[in-house]
C-alpha cells in the first residue's frame, strides 16, 4: 500500500522550520535534510535511520523494517511525531552522523 500524500505532507509540518523535502520513491517517500536521506515514508508510517547518536535521543522507541529487506529504523509512532521538538533533535543528530551523499560522476 502507497502512502498517503496527506501523510507526507504532515510529517513535513511536523519538522518545520526545518529544511526537509519529500521525494517519491517506488511508491513511497524518501525524507531528505541537507542532502542526506534520514528517513522513509512507507505505508503511512515515518521511519528514521538508525544512528547512534540518535539512539541516545530515541531512548526507548521502537524498531521495524520500512520495506522487506531494509536495515530496521527507528519507527516513529504518531503519539512521538506530535512532540515536535524531540522529533526535529533526533532528525538532526541523526542526519550530522550520516555520511555525505556520493558525488554522481558526470557522464561523457
């Protein structure tokens, strides 16, 4: 089941001010920040990369598979999207420890 466009769109308010843009993905969303991708939209659920400083910040939340394959992530439950604060924290650190995206060599 594709997510929904609505779905997206308030877990992008949810991270307001914050700088975050949706792509469509395979018929779900790949969440970026300063050209990283930290998360995933599937299935009308938010999952964010696991990281080990984010899982300083995460505490106790739990843990699940964004598609049948994927490393587990952090799985983002409605009543933690809504504190809006720890949410934008744990999206930042997770993203500072993510590694730059690989330049794309330029074709001939």
């Amino acid at each position: 089941m594709a997510s929904e466009l609505k779905f997206v769109e308030k877990t992008l308010e949810r991270l307001l001010p914050l700088d975050v843009d949706a792509r469509k993905m395979f018929g779900e969303y790949g969440l970026f920040y300063k050209g990283k991708m930290f998360g995933l939209i599937c299935d009308n659920t938010f999952f964010i990369r696991f990281t080990s400083s984010g899982a300083e910040i995460a505490g106790r939340i739990g843990k699940g598979f964004p598609y049948p394959g994927a490393k587990p992530a952090f799985k983002i439950s409605n009543i933690k999207a809504n504190d809006s604060k720890w949410l934008k924290q744990l999206v930042e650190v997770t993203t500072q420890e993510l590694p730059e995206p690989k330049k794309k060599k330029k074709s001939h």
